[in-house]
C-alpha cells in the first residue's frame, strides 16, 4: 500500500461479512494523486500522437497504480473523468468476515500499515479433545458430529482430517482436527 490518509472507512467494525469487489476505504495520498494525474497525461500524449515509447510509458504508470492496489477498472475510468478525484477508493480482494479493523477514519497510514484483516470462514477447522478410550473408534475422513457450547442446540457435522497421536499421560486425551463447512 500506500502512504496517505483514510478519508472513508465504508466498514467501521468486526463481524462485517464482505464480497470481494467491496468498497473498504478511501484513501488520500498526494503520491498516488499525482501518479493519476501523471498516468492521465501519459494517456492523453499517447492517444494524441502513438508511439511506442509513449505506450510503454503509459504501461508503467498503469501498471504503479495496480501495484498500489487500484483496481484495473479504477484506472481505466481514470482517463475518461473531467476531473480526477481527491480520493481513491480500495476495494476488497478477497471474500470473508473483517476480523480485525486497526484503523480509523482520519488516521494517516504508512505504507505497510496493516488495513484490515478478512478472514474466510467458509471452511473452519475444530480441534477437538478426545478421550483416549474413544480414540479408537474415530479414523481420519470419518464423518462425526460435533457441538459447541457456545450453540448447544445446534448440532454440525465435520470430517476428521487427522487424528494426533500423541496421548497426554496426565489426561489420557488425543488431539483430532475436524473440518466444517
């Protein structure tokens, strides 16, 4: 990323469910208003007298503000605005829940500067204790059911995608992962 100020955050909290191609924020940076502004020059010099060395010039300046996290929309539309705004807008990559939001509306962020944390929760992973009696009658890619005590009425099913051997002598109890979708 790069180094500028959040001007809009469109999610304020954790728990948000985003899509990718999300708006997540609006960033003010002069460096990356003036890398616009120079793609949009390059642009039109181009387009007013072709040349080869132009068009690779206005391939690398595309190609800095993709690698600053534009999206290739974003810079395609650059060209064709009356005016460039102020501000960029950053959209979510990826799809997942936001698990962590370290930044505020207003706050300057440097480049590397951690934004958001998206996590996808499609596939969760269980790690479960289990009686060592019981461990014999559980095998990897057994289907099994589980509850958790946060939702004791619901009840989900999961595959055992590996089982730890390894048996704790104080408390007679294996380590098996469970896989849920």
């Amino acid at each position: 990323r790069i180094n500028g100020r959040i001007d809009k955050l469109y999610i304020r909290q954790t728990g948000v469910p985003v899509q990718k191609g999300m708006p997540l924020y609006d960033l003010y940076s002069e460096e990356l208003n003036n890398a616009k502004q120079s793609y949009v020059q390059l642009y039109q010099q181009q387009k007013a007298h072709p040349s080869a060395q132009l068009a690779q010039l206005v391939n690398n300046a595309k190609n800095k503000l993709l690698l600053w996290g534009m999206s290739e929309n974003a810079v395609a539309q650059l060209p064709m605005l009356k005016n460039i705004p102020f501000t960029t807008t950053f959209y979510s990559s990826v799809s997942g829940v936001i698990t962590e939001l370290p930044i505020v509306e207003g706050q300057y962020v440097n480049e590397g500067t951690p934004l958001f944390n998206i996590a996808d929760l499609s596939t969760v992973y269980v790690d479960a204790q289990v009686y060592a009696v019981n461990e014999l009658s559980i095998h990897q890619n057994d289907w099994v059911e589980i509850q958790l005590p946060q939702f004791p009425t619901v009840t989900m099913q999961g595959k055992v995608i590996a089982i730890n051997p390894f048996l704790s002598d104080e408390q007679h109890i294996v380590l098996v992962r469970i896989m849920l979708d």
